[in-house]
C-alpha cells in the first residue's frame, strides 16, 4: 500500500504518527551518520545568518504544507536542523568549554555523566548530581539502555528536544500562524544549539518546558483546566530538571484560578490543584534524590547565588572572602554558606533590595535577555518585540493565552533577583522558562503584522493524532525520567571484581570500556577528515589552542597518534579518571577492563584523575 493510502485510510489513522516520526527520525540519524564536511554542522552551530536563511527558505514552505506532507517535511527537517550542530562537532574533534574532542564530557557535564554510569554500576550519585537528580537520572536510564554508548546517549537527548520544540512550534502556529511558530523555533535553537552534544542538564530542562508551555498553551486556548494542569506539571519538573525561575510556578497557579474562575471569584479546583501538582513535582524531585543520591545536596548551590546576591558579588564571592569553606564538602558547605548569607542580611536588611534591583537592572537593561544571540541588532529586534508582545497581551488580558504570557513575565521577572543574570551565564539558568521568553517576538510579530494583513499564515489543522502525540509525548516523558531510574536501582548491582596486582611504582583500576564513549587520535595521513571516535591529530590539537582550561591543554597536546581517551571512572573506588591509553591496548568489545598505569605527574590537574595504563591485567 502506497504511504499515501496509509496515511488517508481512516483504518490506518493509528500509523499516521507512527510512519511519519520513523521517517523523520531516519533522516535524523542519516545526517548524523555520513560523513559530512564539518564546516556545514559548525556554520549551524555558531553562525546566525545561515540559520535565519534556512529557516526561511526551506521550513516556511515546510510549516504551511497542511496535512500528512507538511507533518513529515517540517518534523524532519526540525531534527535534521538539531541534528548539524551535532554532526559539526563529532565531525571536526572540536574542543569546547563543556567538550573535549568532540565528544568527551568536560566540567559541570563530566560530572553529570559520571555519577549517571555510576548509578548504572550499582552506586549513587554525588553530591554534585544530587543537586539536579532528575536529569542525572534521565542520563542514567538513556545510557543504560543505549550500553552506555555516549554517542547514541547524545543523539537520543538532542532528539528529545527537538521533537519537543516542534510540538510547541506547532501549537503556536495553530493560534498565531506560521511566521509567528518558525520565530519561536529559531529562538529556541538559537539558545538550545550551544547545549547540542554535552550532557548538561539544560537538554531536558529545556525539552520539558517546551511541552510544558505546549500543553498549557492548548489549555489556555481551548479553556481546558486538564491540559493546564498537566502543562504546569511539567514545568514543574523541567524546573526541577535545571533549576531557574522558580517564581513563575505559583504565578501560573494564579493565572489557572483567575482564568478558569467562570462566575466564581476563582477557580478552586485550579488553585488547590495546582499548587498540589506544583507540590507533586517537587515531592517526585525529593523521592528520587532519596534514592539515588545525597538528600542534603539538593539545590544547594543557592546558597552561593544568595551569598552573592547580597554582598553585591557573584556565586564565587563566597569562596573568596572564607577561602576556608574550600575544605569543606557538602551539605556542610552549603549550610555555612547560608548562615554566612543570613548574618550578612541581619547586619544589613537592605541588601537584599539592592541585589534585586542591581539583578533587575542588568535582566532588562543590557541586552541580557537575548544574549545568547551575538549580534546586538538581532537582540534589540527581539527585545522590541518583546515590549510589543506585551503590550498587546496588556491589550487582551481577558483573553486566557495573553493572561498566561502576563503571569508568566512576571513569574520570571521575580524571580530573576535568585536567578541573577551575572550567575546565568547568557540565560543558561533560565532554560526551563525559555519557551516563554521565545514566545514573545513571536507574539508581537504577529501583532504587527495583523493589521497589515501580511501574516498570510493558515491556521494548521488539528488531527485528532496530532493531539494525542503531543499529550503521549509528553506523559512518556515524565513517567520515565521518575521511573526509570529508579528501576536502574533497584537492579543494578556493583561489580565483583579480583584485586590486581600491579607491578612496584604503578596503581591498578578497574574500568567499564563502552562503545561510543571514547576518542582514537589518530595520525593525520591515516583518514579523509576526522569523524568520530576517529579524531585526526592536528583537528584535536586545533580544537585544544583555544581551551579555557589550559592546563589541560597542556597535557593533552602532546599526546601521539594511537591514543584512545575516556573519561570513566574507577570500578574499584569510584574516583573519577580520565584514560589515556595506546589505542592497541583498549578492548574493541564492551566490558571491564583492569588496567596497571600510573596517573599524571603534573600536580596542578591530578585532581581530574589522568591516568596512562601501561598494561592490560584482566579482561570481562
């Protein structure tokens, strides 16, 4: 039966979503699979222009094809847009705050996946992914069911999000038409596109809030309190997933009980409800932590933003003026920290106003909001849309979607004093709430252009399947990131393994080798052009000049072609160690590996664990 038939004959409806999401996430993997010259991925991945041109040459036609057509051409070419930054960067080595050779985590993103492949191996997470346990564990369940193949790992998160920006897409050019839904979609690459390839916990803060805002947008469009709810909920949880702008929770949990209040003062049932699937949330959050991580380590990197916040400085202030607090771990840590911050606040009460409007000013007033697009036209563009947006829901406050984008703002304007922009390095902190932000040049775009009649956008028709997809969708994902790992647990049990014995001068580890989750530096004349695990010698060179931590750099430039890289950790003591070994000595096969070696002997790096096997002592 031709795909047509398929996707027409009433009797075949349930393989509409199905047909057109396997096609499109075929594409995906095609791009992400052949070779393609990296210049085209990392054009994507840094450069504006070539991203506006794309979006409106090839989705605008893409996005205003109705029907089963117009499904497929504008999921598959959402993916494949996610999709180069990612082929860009495993196809060029390229080093980056948050990755080493294109592949490897670095940072805050090594510690995410570290404690999730230790929750595969039977332990519990640190008190580092403890502050964010949902995303750890997210991590952890995409892993185990990949093998721990990082790669795949990161396709399936880069793919997540995609899918979910384009159901939110979707529903905004249902209301507001095309212009106004592909607006949104660049915004939210723009931000979303640095983040493609590591394992930082804006992935999913972000892929839970676009449904989330999907959701609620449905609700506050169609006058549905169930939809509503459940769009709140998941916020909640992307909230909870990447930390940001707490305050607009019960700012939306007003909004639900003024606008569904019919002849009543307020709606009851939205406010209980609400606020106890808000409570909901964040009870699933604390449930989870208990299990699989440090309970005292949650959010607890506040306590660092507030110290800040008060004394006029950043999160760094605090370890600068107690340089004693530095030997102190957590949740120690953070408790002194919060008494620090509180005896600055009695001594001084005003303090806290005077962060906020310093916090305020700089959100609002020096390009801030935008700031993760470079060019300063683009930004004041959006910025000024922005204010228009505004201004038009001010306009149509009685309407239920513009009281939504007025509760929201003003969740995230107070909110931004705890979220201070100086602490969110270019909106980092506000990925859950982004959506939000995306929607309103979307909106005031559309305001403008209203009048004029220049819109020229159909509304999309709604499918029956098209609406379930996006509710299925969206529940799926927030029963699995709860309940998976928590199954892993609940399962996984910590390795037996022998002692080695290690020649005098040497130390033994015990290591799980992983397909996907290493690089092969390799001589330049033995391939075409890099692509990974196979990174050519003088692209990794090239990716590490301009590296921000150049100690590490230093260590890692003069490494020679045959050398395979993994950041693990060892089975035997669970610490942290990054595996440099000749490529010969690793294992093609996934299994553990003991290894004799010794670490770096450059003292300023040998926290991070280097270590140079020089023997291979056992094999599973």
């Amino acid at each position: 039966m031709k795909l047509n038939q398929i996707l027409t004959n009433p009797t075949k409806e349930r393989l509409y979503p199905i047909v057109i999401i396997t096609i499109s996430l075929l594409a995906y993997s095609a791009v992400l699979l052949v070779d393609l010259p990296e210049k085209i991925g990392l054009a994507v991945r840094y450069g504006l222009t070539p991203v506006i041109i794309v979006i409106a040459l090839l989705f605008y036609p893409a996005y205003r094809q109705l029907g089963w057509i117009g499904s497929l051409a504008s999921l598959s070419f959402t993916l494949i847009l996610f999709a180069l930054p990612l082929s860009g960067i495993w196809n060029s080595g390229i080093t980056e705050p948050s990755i080493i050779g294109g592949l490897l985590p670095w940072s805050d993103a090594s510690g995410y996946y570290w404690d999730a492949r230790r929750l595969l191996e039977g332990g519990t997470f640190s008190a580092f992914s403890s502050r964010r346990p949902l995303f750890a564990g997210m991590l952890a369940s995409l892993l185990g069911l990949t093998g721990q193949n990082l790669q795949v790992t990161l396709a399936i998160l880069v793919a997540i999000s995609a899918i979910s920006c384009f159901l939110l897409v979707r529903e905004v050019q249902r209301s507001h038409g095309t212009t106004a839904g592909l607006i949104v979609l660049a915004i939210l690459f723009l931000f979303y596109r640095r983040f493609i390839g590591t394992t930082l916990t804006e992935n999913f803060g972000l892929a839970l809030g676009a449904v989330g805002l999907a959701i609620l947008w449905r609700g506050a469009l169609n006058k549905h309190i169930n939809l509503s709810l459940l769009g709140l909920f998941l916020l909640t949880l992307a909230l909870n997933a990447r930390a940001g702008a707490f305050f607009i929770l019960p700012a939306l949990v007003l909004w639900g009980a003024w606008s569904f209040r019919g002849s009543s003062r307020f709606s009851r049932r939205f406010l209980l409800s609400g606020a106890s699937l808000v409570l909901l949330g964040f009870i699933l959050n604390s449930i989870l932590l208990k299990i699989v991580g440090s309970p005292d380590a949650a959010f607890s990197n506040f306590s660092y933003v507030l110290y800040g916040l008060l004394v006029g400085g950043n999160w760094t202030t605090v370890l600068a003026d107690h340089p004693e607090l530095r030997s102190v771990s957590d949740p120690e840590l953070s408790r002194r920290i919060y008494a620090l911050a509180f005896e600055v606040l009695r001594a001084n009460p005003l303090s806290l106003v005077t962060g906020s409007f310093r916090a305020w000013n700089q959100f609002l007033l020096a390009d801030y909001i935008f700031s993760f697009i470079s060019n300063l036209k683009c930004n004041f563009f959006l910025q000024f849309l922005s204010v228009i947006a505004l201004f038009s829901c001010f306009r149509q406050r009685s309407e239920p979607h513009a009281c939504l984008v007025i509760a929201a703002t003003l969740g995230i304007l107070i909110s931004v004093p705890f979220v201070p922009p100086w602490d969110a390095d270019v909106m980092r902190a506000y990925a859950a709430i982004l959506p939000f932000i995306a929607i309103l040049p979307a909106l005031g775009m559309n305001f403008l252009l209203n009048p004029m009649q220049l819109q020229d956008l159909p509304k999309v028709s709604s499918p029956v399947k098209s609406s379930q997809f996006l509710l299925v969708f969206s529940t799926l994902l927030a029963v699995f990131v709860f309940v998976a790992p928590i199954t892993i647990k609940l399962f996984s049990r910590p390795p037996q393994l022998p002692n080695l014995s290690c020649p005098y001068g040497t130390a033994a580890v015990y290591v799980h080798i992983t397909p996907g989750s290493s690089i092969n530096i390799v001589a330049d004349n033995s391939i075409r052009k890099t692509h990974l695990p196979n990174v050519r010698a003088s692209d990794f060179r090239k990716g590490l000049a301009g590296f921000a931590y150049p100690e590490i750099a230093k260590e890692l430039m003069p490494l020679n072609p045959s050398t395979t890289i993994m950041n693990t950790f060892n089975l035997k003591d669970w610490k942290q160690i990054w595996l440099i070994a000749e490529s010969t000595m690793v294992p093609k096969n996934s299994g553990i590996v003991g290894f004799c070696g010794k670490p770096s002997t450059n003292p300023s790096i040998q926290t991070y664990g280097f270590f140079y096997p020089i023997s291979v002592i056992g094999n599973r």
